[in-house]
C-alpha cells in the first residue's frame, strides 16, 4: 500500500513536469506557503491526535494511540526506521495524490502543491525525529536546518513534552503564533481542532495551490 502511494506521488510529479507553463513566481509563493500551511497542518492534527477521547472513532484510534505511546516514550521516535517514519504521511498526502493525477493533473498548481505537500510532510517526520535525536547523533543537515529555523528547535519541541498542551507543530513552528491565538478561542479537547484537521485533510492540495492562484492573478493585474 506505501509503494503504490508512493509511486501516485511519484506520478502526480510526473503530471506536473509534463503540463504546461507554470510561473516562477507562482513556484516561490508556494515555496514559501508551504512550509508555513504544513506547520499549520501538522499543529492541527496534533492537536486532534493527542485527545484520547477520540479513541472512540475507530478509523482514529490507531493514530491517537501512536501519538499518546510518543508521549509515554518520546525517544522511540528515534529508533523507527527512516523509510516507515516518511512513508507514514502518505496516510495523508495518498488521497491528494490520487486527486492530482486522476482529477487534476492538468492543473499545475494543483499538482506543485501536492508535491510541496509530500516533500515538507516528510520534512515534518524529519524535523520531529530531529528533535528528539541527542545532539551528538544529529545529521549536519539537520542541524543546519534546525538552527536556520526550517526545523523545530529541540527546546521548543521539548516544551510540548513538559505541558501536552502548547507547541504543538512538528515541522518548523512558524504556525505557532497562530495556534496560539486560536487556542484562546478554541482550547485543545475543542471538536473545532478535529473540524479543522478533516477539513485540511481532505482540501490540502487544493488550499496549497492558493498561492499559486493568487500570484497568477497578482500578476496579470500587474
Ligand atoms: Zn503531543
Ligand atoms: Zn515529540
């Protein structure tokens, strides 16, 4: 199942290279949207994830269980195989996929997004496993990126495992401010972080491909 969601990817890319024309400027606004609307994602479904009340939806229970055992035993993120960790986002990242090539895959900015999708979903695991890693086993690369903040700092991350109840993103914690705000209106256990994480699921290749859309429009005003 991983290989075929894989290789969907894979195809969804391959879509993309043979459409047409696709601005650049198009290309940097997403570049750097995504980063920011994957932190704001992966916040999201931490958020739903580590509420032990919603054990009680079976298609959910699995995953909720995953991220409570993180809890009990943070550092056995470290041990997973590299290969199972990134291909776990494809639980997510699959449904765009499929999306991009069987429906859109004349839509270029569609099919970008869905590729910023699964390259900074992955970054997320990276950036996660990063944080946990002790600091004379981390990869130069991730320690660049760490330090350059495209990861999450190990600090910040920590913070998470003190309270389980702030700092929730796993990629980079530029969405974090935002979280924050919208905590005050919505605390954790809100069915309204659930909401948002369906809502994100099943609409992310298409709500990353606004950028695109708005630099396009951006442009022919100009
Ligand atoms: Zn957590
Ligand atoms: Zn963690």
């Amino acid at each position: 199942m991983l290989y075929v969601c894989s290789l969907l990817t894979l195809a969804a890319l391959l879509a993309l290279f043979l459409n047409g024309s696709f601005a650049k400027e198009a290309a940097c606004f997403h570049l750097l949207f995504a980063p920011f609307s994957m932190d704001f994602y992966t916040a999201v479904l931490h958020i739903s994830l580590d509420n032990g009340e919603y054990q009680k939806f079976s298609p959910l229970r699995p995953y909720v269980v995953d991220f409570l055992n993180h809890h009990v035993n943070p550092s056995s993120v470290t041990l997973t195989p590299l290969w199972e960790l990134l291909c776990q986002t494809h639980v997510v990242s699959a449904w765009n996929s499929v999306i991009s090539v069987l429906w859109w895959s004349s839509n270029t900015h569609v099919c970008w997004s869905t590729f910023m999708m699964v390259l900074f979903s992955q970054a997320a695991q990276l950036s996660h496993r990063n944080a946990h890693t002790p600091a004379s086993r981390k990869h130069w690369l991730c320690r660049c990126l760490e330090n350059t903040g495209f990861f999450l700092g190990t600090k910040f991350h920590q913070q998470h495992h003190k309270t389980y109840s702030s700092n929730f993103s796993t990629l980079n914690g530029w969405a974090t401010p935002l979280i924050l705000v919208l905590q005050e209106f919505f605390p954790v256990a809100s069915v309204f972080w659930l909401v948002v994480f369906g809502a994100c699921t099943v609409t992310l290749a298409l709500w990353m491909s606004l950028p695109g859309w708005a630099s396009v429009l951006l442009l022919s005003w100009w």
